[in-house]
C-alpha cells in the first residue's frame, strides 16, 4: 500500500459551511427550553468569605436555581479539580491543593466562581447575579514571582508548589570554571490569554439517567473520566461530545468550574442548562499563560562551542494547580531547553509560585516557546559579547546530522536535523547580504531597523498512542473515526485526503467523526502538535489492517491468489478481477460479512518528533515615537513530510501572528491588590492584519524516523519561533542608539522609555 496522491493540497472541505454561517458552534445546538446561567465571580483577588446570602436572588422570576458551594456539598459534590503534579529527577513532586467547584470559605483571584444562576435567559441570570449578598473579609494578596508574602493556600505557607530540577549540576560547575567565556541574561516573559474567536461555552442535558455534556474543547475523554468522579456518576453515565470550535490553542483543553457546576445545575433541575461565556469574562476567568522569568548562562570555549548551559526560572502558577500548570515550565520546558545545539550539561530549577491571579497554563507551545525565546536570545548575546555574527556563532555550535540519534540535557532523544542547511537556507532567502543596504535606507527616513533570527526546536506532546477506526455505511460511504478534536486546523480535509490517498476510497464519500464518547472508546485529543502526526499514524496502521483482511477474503472468496493491493486496487496473478476497496466492501456485505464493514486499529509511534525551523525577520522602529513595525518575516520549517502544504503554512502562519501578538503588544496586567487592568479588547492589544506582513513560509524537511510517514507536526512551530526572532530584531534595532536589554511586550511606550533612559546613561 503506498499514498500516490500524498502531500497534495486539496481545499479545505469544512470552509463552504464556515463562511456561510453553517457551520455548529456550541451556541448554535442549544434545544428549545434550554436554560441559562450565569455567575457570581469573586470581586477581589484574596478573602475569607464571611457571608453569602441568595435568597433574594432565587425569587427573582425565571430564576430556577441559585448554588453556592454549600449546595454542591449537599449533593455529594466535593471532589476538586484534577491537576497533573509535576515529577523531578531528585523525586520531588509538585504540591496538591483543593480547588473546589465554587468558591468554599476562600476567595483565591478575581473572577473564581462563587455561585451559578440558572434563569430561563441569560439576561435574567445575570440580573439575578446581581441580587446575591456577599459579605468577605479582604486579605493581602500575594502576586509577586517569589516564594513567601501573604499565604495563598495554607497547606503551602510559603506559595511554593513546583521545586523542579534536571540535570548534572556537578558537570556544569566545572565547565564553567573552565570557561573562557560566559553569558548571562535575564528575560522576563509576559503574561498573554488566548482570545480563542468563541470563547468557553457548554451545554448539560441529564434524563434523569445519563448526563450528555457538549463543550467547545480539544478532546472529551478527560472530561468523561473528571465529570463522572466529581459528580459521582459511573462513567457509563457520562457521553461527552464537542461540536465545531472556533479556536482553542491548548486553552480548551483543560477541565474548568464552570463545566462542573452547569452540569450540576442541569442534574439538579433535570432540564438542559447552557454557559456562553462572553468577552469580558473569557478575560477574567481563562487559564493565563507563559508569565515567568528566567535567568540564562551560557559557558564557551576559547573557540566559542558551548560547555555548559544553566537555566533558573521562577514561573507563575496562579491561585490554583491548573490541569497541566505544575509542568508548563518544568517539565515541558525542560524537552527542548537547550534547543538545537551540541550542549554537553546543562541544569534546570525551576520554582512555581502560587498568587492570587488566575491560573496559568497551555497556551501554543506550551513550554517550549518560553524556553527556547531564553536560548535565542541568549545566543545572540553572546554573539554580540564574543564579536561574531549569529549566525556563525549557531553554526559552530549545531548538533551536526551525523550525530543523530542524539540524546540531549532534558532527556529527550531527537530522531533527525539538520539545522545547518535549514539556517542557510534561511540566510540565503532572507537576504542577509542585503540587510545592510536596507538598514542604511530607514536611517536615510530617520527609522531604525533591525534583523532577528531564531532556530526553534519542538517536540511533539501529547499520548503518544492513538486509534482510527473505518466504517462502510449501508448508503455507500465511508466514516474514519478519530481521537483527535478540530479547532478549525482542517482536520476534517487532511484526515479524509489521507484515507483517500492510501486507500483509493472517494475523497467525497469520507467522513470524518470526531468528538463524540459514546462513538469512539478513547482517544487523545488535540494539543501540542500532535494530532495530524499521531492520528494519521493510527490511520495508516488501520488502513493497512483494513487492506490484509480485504485480501484474506477476496482470496477466499475469487479462489486466486495472492491479492495484491496498489494504487487503490486490489489484483491477483491468474485472475482478471480488479476491485476497489469500495467494491470490496460491497461485496463482503452482499456475501453476509459484516465483520469487514468495520476496522479498528490502535497504534502507538516509536518515538516523538521534532519540528525545527530558523526564523528570520526585521522591524522598523520610529525612534521618536517607539513605534515598532514587523517589515518582513521568513519561516524556514523542517516540519517533515507535508500531508497539507497549504495547512502547514497556514499553521506556521496562525503560529508567527499569536507570537508576534506576545512580542509586541499582549499583555495581561493585575493592579496591585489583583485586579484585572486588561479586561477587554480596548486594554489588551491583539495583532490586527494590517500589523503583519506577507509572512513567506518555505518547507525544508528532513522525514521524522519515528513514524511510517515521517512527519514532525506544525501546530506550534510559528509561535516557537516567533517570540525570540522579534524580540532580537527588536533589540539589534536599538542597539545602536545604546539600549542593550529589551523584554516583551516591544510596546511604544517600552521602547520610548528605553531609549531615553540609555540617551541619559554617560557613553
């Protein structure tokens, strides 16, 4: 079996129903005589609740319930939400912490949920929210990136949950002793939210026996499991499904309050009950991400290859342990901390800090943007100290292709690279011969600019396992089951070209299923790249089971044999009978065998992936204003076979814009008692189109060995790439007027005041 039509683009088959309103978002499968809810979010970062009255607000008319956390408590529910504790090469792990359904006793951070309204409109629960009583005795909140300060849970008086460590801390010291070089640098990276285009929604509808729950997420067997223990329902009782989504970027992965108590609410009244979240409150009450500093060094010898590379990072957690929070900047950090170069030791420590802020984390990259924005712009300092271009400085210190299998600091063992090429080629198409020429024309109209290059590396994340099932329909189609979840990446196109390609079924008569309990067992969701690499692993193995029994049976059943399958045929020496899959399938069905309308297959990949790529860009930058703008932007990416190249890039695309977003000008900011000052789109400044250029993404693939189709995923590989490659354009543009440090995000203002106050340093 070969794939005759792979990596060739089709269009998109979901875009006709999106662009015509046809597509179904949570908000549009609500049934008649759905109820609303609404909810009574904490006021101020830190308090002892002391009172809590909602009489008035249940005799509102059209009200039907008002719980608080006592409610819940008298319905069995007490369990608190699940969080994945972080492990650490000294055995350490992270501290557990209760986070209750709603607010019991204490109030953690802005906008924690303390009580859930359910009226016949949202309108009418919203007003009733207001009627609610709530008397609380304010306390200190603890918001710096420090251990100690007002208490945060008393369980952890000193605010810290995450002690991580890796590495040979002997091995470092005495390579640093040796140094001929060092480089230190200190980087802080901003607080961001994900401003998915729908925000959080979900719809609970119980019979009195079974609970449906439809949310708009990345995978639903998570939530099946967590649903059905907080609830105490036996897992039977549970189906989850999720329609279309509109944008997650690891945000929606995770289990929330308001998912737990609409379901309660909806047991409890025994009618289906909704949550849209709007605007202001996705602000207020999605989980945060990145907000953590970090402190770099790099040791060199006298040739300038890198000894040793040491990390120190204190990283924010939020009030509480979100589901994945504890190993954002730990142990996901840690797989691809010292990036693409042939480093011999390195540690990592890592504090996590409990504040009274919402909790932190997944956001599009998930650890690895955070640690390898440090690496780069830690390179290109030492560039900078050591007199050397950084690209040279790179290039001296790659790990070359013959050194492949390599096992890095973090543990992690990259299959494949080859990073020299992707650079130069990057050097070649960017044009970094021209750059002086062009630098030298924006001094001529008063503008500085400035040139960044990054060489990211990734790691695909994630179960590594997956299943695929393909099913012949009684009406003559085709439906392939998956374990993935789409969030508007094209997964309905990719996965079906796929199929079709491979097997010879019609492109048109595959559909693909996803999102749904009761029809597929298990399943790992969407998030850190995973799902196109992985699914299409599980597809193919599937495919070629599916193909071994079709050839047992017509072998059977045609008396010839054996039957080879090629280019979606099916043909055998001595015989004229060519079938397809499709009249194979028909066949079996009129011969009575049912058993070959279905095929499932689980598979599980060898080993990871490691998407790569060198990203070069440069920005203008007005110095009389601070003004920065992005002028030109070039994504190299060896991101293995392509199944999609038009997704791939429109990918690489998404990925570099939400990493400019970070770079240049989102930033989630708390005033000094914790209250939210970036509430809304008028405070929190999201890239608009006319801030991005053409973005030019070019393919250069090096085939993963560690899966059949030797993909690397593309998911996250823009934002990777993005956050260092701007930051050290933004830098090398000021560096001529005496600014030697920047920290994101480049905001005019920033970048005003730094330039005035190294005009007012003595030369």
């Amino acid at each position: 079996m070969r794939a005759f039509g792979q990596s060739q683009g089709v269009s998109r088959r979901e875009d006709l129903r999106f662009l015509t309103g046809n597509g179904r978002y949570l908000d549009d499968i609500l049934p008649e005589g759905c109820l609303h809810v609404a909810f009574l979010r904490a006021p101020v970062a830190h308090a002892v609740i002391t009172g809590l009255d909602t009489s008035d607000a249940a005799a509102m008319p059209g009200v039907h319930a008002v719980l608080t956390a006592e409610d819940l408590k008298a319905a069995g529910v007490t369990a608190g939400l699940w969080a994945v504790l972080t492990n650490d090469r000294l055995g350490r792990k992270g501290k557990a912490t209760h986070r209750p359904v709603l607010a019991d006793g204490v109030i953690r951070h802005v906008g924690e949920p303390i009580a859930i309204v359910v009226a016949d409109t949202r309108a009418l629960a919203q007003d009733a929210v207001e009627a609610i009583m709530l008397d609380f005795d304010e306390r200190p909140a603890h918001l710096d990136l420090a251990p100690g300060g007002a208490t945060v849970h008393d369980s952890v008086p000193d605010n810290l949950p995450v002690e991580f460590h890796l590495g040979d801390t002997e091995a470092v010291e005495a390579a640093f002793a040796k140094a001929a070089h060092t480089t230190r640098l200190t980087v802080r990276q901003n607080r961001v939210t994900t401003v998915s285009m729908e925000p959080r929604a979900a719809l609970a509808e119980w019979d009195g026996k079974r609970l449906h729950f439809a949310f708009n997420g990345q995978g639903v067997w998570n939530h099946k499991r967590e649903l059905a223990r907080v609830l105490n329902l036996d897992p039977e009782q549970v189906r989850a499904t999720t329609p279309d989504v509109g944008g997650g970027f690891g945000m929606k992965t995770m289990q929330y309050p308001e998912q737990y108590a609409t379901a309660q609410a909806a047991i409890t009244l025994g009618k289906p009950v909704a949550w849209i979240s709007d605007r202001s409150e996705a602000m207020l009450a999605d989980n945060g991400a990145r907000d953590l500093e970090s402190t770099a060094e790099l040791a060199f010898d006298a040739d300038h290859r890198i000894l040793a590379y040491r990390v120190e990072t204190r990283s924010n957690i939020g009030a509480y342990n979100s589901q994945f929070g504890q190993m954002i900047q730990a142990e996901l950090f840690s797989k691809v901390f010292t990036g693409v170069y042939d480093i011999p030791c390195a540690t990592l420590d890592v504090q996590g800090i409990y504040t009274n802020t919402t909790p932190v984390d997944a956001y599009r990259g998930a650890g690895r943007p955070e640690a390898i924005t440090l690496l780069e712009r830690t390179m290109d300092m030492a560039a900078r100290e050591l007199g050397l271009s950084p690209f040279e400085l790179r290039a001296k210190n790659f790990i070359a292709p013959d050194a492949f299998p390599y096992t890095t600091p973090g543990e992690m063992t990259y299959d494949v690279g080859s990073f020299a090429r992707v650079q130069a080629r990057a050097q070649e198409l960017g044009d970094v011969a021209g750059f002086p020429a062009r630098r030298a024309e924006s001094e001529g109209k008063g503008l500085l600019r400035g040139m960044g290059f990054a060489y990211y590396i990734e790691s695909i994340l994630g179960e590594d396992s997956e299943g695929a099932a393909i099913e012949f329909t009684d009406t003559g189609g085709v439906k392939l089951y998956v374990g993935t979840q789409s969030n508007g990446q094209g997964h309905e196109t990719v996965y079906a070209q796929y199929l079709a390609d491979i097997s010879g079924l019609p492109f048109d008569a595959i559909e693909v299923v996803q999102g749904d309990s009761d029809l597929i067992g298990r399943g790992g969701g969407t998030g850190g790249s995973r799902s196109v690499t992985v699914q299409t692993t599980a597809t193919h193995g599937t495919a070629e089971a599916m193909v071994e029994a079709f050839a047992a049976f017509l072998e059977d059943e045609i008396e010839a044999a054996p039957f080879t399958f090629e280019d979606g045929i099916f043909s055998a020496p001595g015989s004229n009978r060519r079938l397809t899959l499709m009249e194979a399938a028909e066949l079996a069905r009129a011969k009575g065998r049912s058993d070959l309308l279905r095929h499932e297959k689980r598979t599980k990949l060898p080993g990871r992936s490691f998407p790569n790529g060198a990203h070069l860009c440069e920005v203008e930058i007005d110095p009389e204003t601070g003004a920065m703008r992005l002028d030109r932007y070039l994504a190299v990416d060896d991101l293995g076979v392509l199944m999609h190249p038009q997704l791939a890039e429109g990918q690489v695309h998404g990925g570099v814009v939400q990493g400019f977003g970070q770079a240049a000008s989102e930033d989630i900011r708390f005033d000094a008692d914790g209250q939210l000052l970036t509430g809304s789109l008028m405070d929190y400044a999201v890239p608009r189109a006319t801030d991005v250029p053409n973005i030019r993404f070019v393919s250069d693939p090096t085939p993963s060995k560690n899966n059949p189709i030797g993909m690397k995923g593309c998911g996250e590989a823009g934002t990777v790439g993005a956050l260092a490659a701007v930051s050290n354009a933004a830098l090398d543009a000021l560096w001529s007027r005496g600014v030697r440090h920047v920290d994101m995000p480049l905001t005019p203002l920033r970048i005003w005041s730094w330039l005035n106050d190294a005009k007012d340093k003595p030369a």
